[in-house]
C-alpha cells in the first residue's frame, strides 16, 4: 500500500489505508453535520410556506405568524435535541458495535433522515421535516463523537493531531456545500428544498459501501475484545514498514494500567479522583468551543455586512465566502498541528476570537461616528470565523481522545459531546434576548468565555503531541502526586497505590511478556 512521507524520519508514516479511513468517515459523518447545520437557512421562506399551505389544506386557515415562527424554530432546534441525544448513546454504542461498527451502523439513521425529508412534500406532512431533522440530529450527535475516536486510535501517536482534524475539515466543507447549493442559481428554488434537504444520503451511501471493508480500532480489538490476531492484521493494515510488535507491547502497557478492564460509565468518570483534571478539562473546552459566540454570529452577519455597504442580492455570496475562509483556517490548523501542538492551536483561536468580539463591540458602537469602523466588523467576523476553525472547531474533540486511557474513554466522550449539544442548544435560545437587552455589548460576553478558556488551556492542559496514552495519563497524574503521597511511607507503596488506580504507571514497573501473546 502507499504510504505519505508526513513527520520526520523513524516516525510512522500516513498510509492510503489511514487516510482513506480519515475520509470516508469524515465525508460520510462528519461533513453531514456542517451540512445540516446549514441547510435551513436558504430554503427557510419555501420551508414556512409550506407549513402554511399545509396548515391551509388541513383546518381551512393559515398559520399566524407567531405560529409559523415557532414552527420553523423547532425545525431548526431540534437537530440539537436529536444531537444531544445521539451523544448520550455513545458510550453503549461504541462498547457494543466497536468504533468503525457504530459508525457503520449508524448509517441508517441517514437514510431514514433523508426519506422522510425528501418526501415530505409529497406526502404534504411537515411532521416528517421536524422528525427527519430530528433522526439526523441524532446521527450528527453520534458521529460528532465516534469519528474523532476511531481516528485518535488508529493513528500513530505522531499522525493524531492531524487525523484528528480532518472531521472538523470536513464540518467546515459541509457548512460550505450547503452555501454553495442553497444559492438560487444551484437549489435555492422553491422546487427543490425537498431534495436539498435530503441530499445527505449520498455521501452516507458512498461510505457504507466502503468503509466496512476496512478494519477496526486496533486498541478496542486488544484491549476491549483480547483479540490478538485481529489487532495484528488491523495493524498491519493501518501502519506501512514499522515495527508492530512496540505498538502492540504500549497497547498492553496500557491495558495492564487501567484500573477497570470494563468500560467505565458516566457517573464512575465523574467520581473518579484520579481523572479530575481530565474531566474538568474536557467539559472546560466543550462548553467554550460553543460559548465561544461562534454560533451567535451567524445571527448578525448579515447585518454587518450590510452595514459595510454590501448589496442585499450579494450577501448571499459573502456568506459564501466566509465558508471558503471556514475551509482555509480548517486546512492550515490540520497541517500545523503536529508541528506548533494542541496548545497553540486551542490558545491562540480562542484568543484571535476574543479579540475579535471585542472588536465586533468596539466597531458597532463606533461606527456611527467613524464610518470606517464597518469595515473592521466585517474583519473581525473573518477574524473570528478562521480563529474558530484553526484549532477550536476541532482540537477538543481530539483532546477528548489523548487525555483519557481506553476504559474511561467512552464515557468521555458522552460527557463531552452531551455539553457540546446542550451549550449549542442554550446559546440559540439565550442569544436573542442577550441582543435585545445588551445590544452590541452581547459580544463583550462571548469576549470573555473566550478569553477565560484560553487561560485555562495555558495552565492546565499539557502537551499531548507525540505523547502515548499511557505518558499522557502520567502527566495529569503528576497533578494528583502530592495529595496521594500523604500517609504513605514507603516509596514501593506509592508505586502500588498508583498502579492501581487510574493514573499512572511507574517507568521499569512493567515488564512486557510478549512472546506469549503475540506471535
């Protein structure tokens, strides 16, 4: 198989299986989020039209305009619901179906998504819009959190931090076809919003018929399953000319650290002393990646590009651009990471985007005395969109990966993916009433999460490129060492207390018995 000469010499190289994988899960899953998250927005008078006709040929009468609204706001809002519930399945799903299982699996849910949209007009039944946008929701909130998983533990330790990215890529792609197709010289019509809306099947079905013909995460087939000969082959497939046997001997060190060979649930994560750091870090990252104000901006775009002058029939084609910018910062922050690290990337995205609310604010209030200052809140919409995408549209949920061993990392990703969905869910629906009572200074807000989760990262998150699991774990367990020291009064006792807990293993504690496991 080919392989990519991506890092340094001695170090794995991409291979076309890896990159294949990356994808077609990416393409398949991933990119269908952005997609969905974008689709509404063209069709969004088509969509309310409909409703209305409906509402017409069933009672007699049309639907006011408060009902409409309302109706219309519940199909955009309940792809979150769906969401959150998808990524409260995660944990079960993924321990049952495997990682590339669940997403194989969860294909179905496209499909049934896509046929209730796409015949819905049809069938003249806006029950089967809501409840379509519903079932992709939940597909969304499943993928958000088992793409990015299944990539972190096929990858190389040196290729984490760049496969890891490519799902965010792809979000950033989906937003941008969805743009690019709602234009009314594309499927902006009236006509077509039913086969706008349902086009996601098509990148789902090219993904069910390949992806099932590559293996599965190597780690969950040792470490969950104990299957040696199917984690060789995976190997095998996954990596070019390198030495499988140490891979397999970190997998076991890790297998043999774990204090629970079963998968941990939710409420033993939140109770566990020795992941504390990891936990709080995980729900630090996932909160500000949506309190960030990047959802909220979307809502004034089309003002501020007004405000500078832009023609209404062209702010279409301005919103498209930003989509293009959205790809631009997604490509530099995939080819950068695993040469700057995580810590670049997250603090200086959230940084670049608080000093882009700050300036939105700044601009808004000032442009009515310097009329120049329209043109710096459309910068600093630029500014903030590419500081999203360069690292927090996608580093956290990478981190989710690196900071937690196999048993807790499932539960993990539930948390995670769950605060995600809720915080998203929260700012569409506080948004509004924050731009009515604060005006332009709502931004000010936004400034500060942004600012406060960026400290965060500089303080608390390591490093974790070119890390294994194992040495990634030692090094939140470093934060625990001092308390867990106490009362203890032999070194060796320190040794076992660790060992049997979470966090760490101690370097020459372990020696590897692996001629008797692996052939």
């Amino acid at each position: 198989q080919k392989e990519f000469s991506y890092g340094d010499s001695g170090r794995t190289h991409l291979t076309s299986s890896l990159l294949a994988v990356a994808f077609l899960t990416s393409f398949g899953s991933s990119m269908l989020y952005g997609y969905n998250l974008a689709v509404v927005n063209s069709p969004a008078v088509y969509i309310k039209d409909f409703y209305n006709r409906t509402s017409v040929s069933r009672n007699g009468t049309g639907l006011d305009g408060e009902a409409l609204t309302l109706m219309y706001s519940l199909t955009v809002s309940v792809f979150a619901i769906g969401g959150l519930l998808g990524s409260l399945m995660v944990g079960m799903l993924v321990t049952r179906f495997g990682r590339k299982g669940t997403v194989v699996n969860s294909t179905v849910l496209v499909f049934i998504a896509g046929s209730l949209m796409g015949f819905s007009r049809i069938c003249g039944s806006p029950e089967m819009v809501i409840f379509g946008r519903f079932v992709t929701g939940i597909h969304s909130g499943i993928s958000l959190s088992v793409v990015p998983m299944y990539l972190g533990e096929i990858a190389p330790k040196n290729l984490r931090g760049f496969l890891g990215l490519v799902p965010s890529l792809f979000i950033c792609a989906g937003v941008f076809s969805a743009q690019i197709l709602g234009l009314h010289e594309i499927l902006g019509k009236e006509d077509h919003w039913p086969l706008f809306l349902s086009l996601v099947v098509i990148p789902t079905f090219i993904q069910l018929m390949l992806l099932p013909w590559f293996p599965e995460s190597p780690r969950y087939l040792l470490i969950e399953k104990h299957n040696v000969h199917a984690t060789i082959i995976a190997l095998k497939w996954y990596r070019a000319k390198c030495n499988i046997q140490s891979e397999i001997e970190e997998m076991q060190e890790e297998q043999r650290s774990l204090s629970s060979v079963e998968t941990v649930s939710v409420w033993r994560l939140i109770l566990d002393p020795l992941v504390r750091w990891q936990l709080l870090s995980v729900v630090v990252i996932n909160i500000g990646m949506q309190l960030s104000g990047i959802d909220a901006l979307w809502f004034y775009t089309n003002d501020i590009f007004r405000n500078a002058g832009i023609p209404d029939p062209e702010i279409q084609y301005t919103t498209v651009g930003t989509g293009a910018i959205e790809i631009i910062a997604g490509l530099i922050g995939c080819f950068t990471i695993e040469k700057l690290g995580r810590r670049p990337l997250i603090i200086g995205g959230f940084l670049v985007m608080g000093f882009c609310c700050a300036g939105i604010t700044l601009s808004l209030v000032l442009q009515v005395h310097l009329p120049f200052m329209r043109y710096v809140s459309v910068g600093c919409v630029v500014g903030i969109i590419a500081g999203f995408c360069i690292g927090p549209a996608g580093v956290p949920f990478l981190i989710t990966a690196e900071l937690f061993k196999q048993s807790h990392r499932p539960a993990a990703y539930t948390v995670g993916g769950s605060l995600n969905w809720i915080s998203n869910f929260t700012v569409g629906f506080v948004f509004p009433f924050l731009q009515m009572s604060a005006g332009s200074y709502c931004y000010l807000v936004f400034c500060c999460v942004c600012l406060a989760v960026a400290a965060f990262v500089f303080f608390v998150i390591p490093e974790t490129k070119n890390k294994t699991f194992v040495e990634i774990s030692q090094m939140f367990a470093s934060k625990e060492a001092v308390p867990e020291t106490q009362g203890l009064g032999h070194p060796d006792q320190l040794k076992l207390r660790k060992m049997n807990g979470y966090g760490t293993l101690e370097n020459g504690s372990l020696e590897f018995d692996s001629s008797s496991s692996v052939p």
